[in-house]
C-alpha cells in the first residue's frame, strides 16, 4: 500500500467530513460537525483564505486521513485517519506536515483539545508523538495539549 500526502484542498472537504464519521473510535458525524458549525460551506471559504491550513492522506487518490490547523491560533482543529489504516504512522504524518506548516506561519506553541478518556486511542497516541498534556479542559470536558517548536526541534 502506497500513501501519498499533500496540502487539502477545497475539493477535499466533503471527503474529509466523511472520513471524521467513519473512523474506528471516537467518530464523528457529518450531523455531529454540523451541530458545532463545520460543514463543507464553512469550511471551504475558510480553506481559500488560509485561516485553516491541512493536509490529505491518500490510498490511490482517495482521502483516508486528514488534519487541519487554524493559521491566526495554531490550534490544531481536527485529526481522523479512515478505519483500517490505524497504526500505519498515517495519523502521525498528517499531525507533523500540519504542526510544521504552523510553526512556519511563526507559532511558537500549538495546542489542541482532546479526549481525556484513557480507552479512546487519541489519549495515547497524542503523548506518545511529543504533545504535552496540560491538566486544563475546556467545556465539552476534552484536555487541552500542547507542542512547542522547540521540543521538535523547529
Ligand atoms: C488518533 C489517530 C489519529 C491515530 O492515527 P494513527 O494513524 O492510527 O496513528 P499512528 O499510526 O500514526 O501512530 C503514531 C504512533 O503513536 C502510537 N500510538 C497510537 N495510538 C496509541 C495509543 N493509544 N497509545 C500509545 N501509543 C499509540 C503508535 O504506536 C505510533 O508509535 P510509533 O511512532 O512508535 O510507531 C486515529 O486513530 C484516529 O483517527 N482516531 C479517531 C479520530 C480521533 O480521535 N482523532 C483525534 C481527535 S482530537
């Protein structure tokens, strides 16, 4: 299997969305992002401006893993790899072209909030690739962590 990645594009998004419902835990449906206000017609004006930068993963020119950042926060906003394709360094991939493509826009520090449930695969697999868990929680419950450009050596 070959996986190719480059930069998301507009055309991008539908695909994306659907891959964040279709993943092995922790899923989220096109209804569900809809409730918090993404949708292909938010985020496609946002993706031509660059206020929200990303990256594809693709198995024979089909998304099945993305992750998008905001320019202005550095927060990353979101991270899914399609189910059967964990456990590939896909994910892992996707967080660093993105991280990096932030701290070159001058962040000095990324964060992103997550799952503080231990069973759900994001908690271990966002520590074991360098993100600092900071013991604050915003108000759905998920934990805020952090990444700083020196401690991957930007
Ligand atoms: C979390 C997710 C992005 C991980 O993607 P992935 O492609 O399976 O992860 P990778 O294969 O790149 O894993 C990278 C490393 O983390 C390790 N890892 C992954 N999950 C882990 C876990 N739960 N505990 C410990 N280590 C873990 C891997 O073993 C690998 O280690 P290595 O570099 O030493 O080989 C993916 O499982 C997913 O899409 N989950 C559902 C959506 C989601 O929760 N997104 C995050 C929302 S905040």
């Amino acid at each position: 299997m070959k996986i190719e990645f480059r930069k998301a594009k507009n055309k991008d998004i539908n695909r994306c969305i659907e891959v964040r419902g279709l993943t092995s835990d922790n899923q989220f449906t096109k209804n569900d992002l809809a409730a918090i206000g993404v949708s292909a017609v938010s985020w496609s004006s946002l993706i031509d401006d660059s206020e929200i930068i990303g990256f594809v993963a693709l198995d024979k020119d089909i998304v099945i893993g993305f992750c998008f950042g905001e320019s202005a926060t550095g927060e990353i906003l979101v991270l899914a790899v399609l189910s059967g394709y964990e456990a590939l360094g896909i994910g892992k991939e996707l967080l660093s072209l993105t991280s990096y493509h932030l701290f070159t826009l001058g962040h000095k520090e990324l964060f992103l909030a997550a799952s503080a449930t231990p069973v759900v695969r994001s908690y271990g697999f966002y520590r074991r690739v360098g993100w600092q868990p900071t013991n604050t929680y915003n108000n759905d419950g998920d934990e805020i962590l952090t990444l700083s450009k020196y401690d991957v050596g930007c």
